[in-house]
C-alpha cells in the first residue's frame, strides 16, 4: 500500500517541482519573483571598452563602477530583473548584482555580465545558464534612477513602461 501511495503521489511531485522551476521566457516581471531558480537563462558578456560601452567608462547605471570580485556586475532589463537583483550561476562561486542596463537587453530576458577585458568578454560569448536568484531587486528603486532618464533614449522608457504595467511592487 505505502508503495502504491508512493508510485501515486510522485506524478504530483514532479509537476509542482518543474512548475516552481520555470524558465523566464513565458512568466512576466510579477511571476519572475516567485520563482528563485530559473533554468536556461540566455547570458552574454560585455566590458568597459566596448565602443558602445566607452563612454560610460567603468561606471554601471546604478552610479557605482562596474564590480568584478567576488561580487560581480550584471545588466539586464530593469523591467524584468529590477536593480539590486542578486545572483549566482549554477557551477560559479562568485555572486552577480543587476546594476546596469543597456538597450539591446531591453524586452529580452537576457542577462549580460560583465567581464574586466575583451579576451574574457569572448571566452564567455554567449551561454544559457540556469541561476539561483539570492535575493530580488527592487522595482522602486529601479524606477527612481530610470524616471529622471526618460528623455534621454526609447529603451529607458520601455522599462518604465513594462515596470509601471506589471509590477504591482514598482509604485
């Protein structure tokens, strides 16, 4: 009997397990933060020197620089990993905080993380990465540093937008 119970019970398990663990790409911004491992998460690179980097230097859009330590940068859209997001790649030590952003992630579910030069930059390339989420942004916050940049270029307001509609947190 216990064994037939077993045998039972397990289809459930499993389906609520792979239900909690849903890749990004079909939740929205209030769904994402439910969920604290998310599979098959599309990463790339980037670096201070990159041309369309360059003038920023190594500062991130949160207004410190860019960290590479045991506590390394990240941008993403702010829409769906709000600022201060912090996370660590399955296999990797070192813990990754959202404090940029940049217009070609903007309405992806791409995380680009930064690297200290261009020969790590490409190492990397591009990768699907399943990441455990430590700890949430905030959408508040992420809305008090995009809302006096909205002028300024059509993917800030994008995530404005996208944060204001989805997350019942942002206001």
């Amino acid at each position: 009997m216990m064994k037939l119970c077993i045998l039972l019970l397990s289809p459930l398990c499993v389906g609520s397990l792979s239900s909690s663990t849903k890749n990004t790409k079909s939740m929205n911004a209030s769904a994402v933060l439910r969920s604290s491992h998310l599979h098959d998460v599309k990463t790339t690179a980037y670096t201070h020197t990159e041309r369309d980097h360059i003038v920023y230097g190594v500062k991130a859009a949160g207004g410190a620089n860019l960290k590479y330590g045991n506590v390394r940068s990240a941008a993403a859209d702010w829409s769906v990993y709000p600022v201060g997001t912090v996370f660590q790649i399955e296999g990797d030590q070192a813990l990754y905080e959202v404090d940029d952003y940049g217009s070609a992630l903007v309405g992806t579910e791409t995380i680009d993380l930064y690297k200290p030069s261009e020969a790590s930059m490409r190492e990397w390339g591009a990768r699907n990465v399943n990441i455990n989420v430590i700890k949430w942004g905030s959408f508040p916050t992420s809305l008090a540093i995009l809302k006096p940049r909205e002028h300024k270029a059509p993917h800030i307001r994008q995530m404005i937008t996208a944060i204001e509609r989805n997350s019942p947190r942002a206001t």
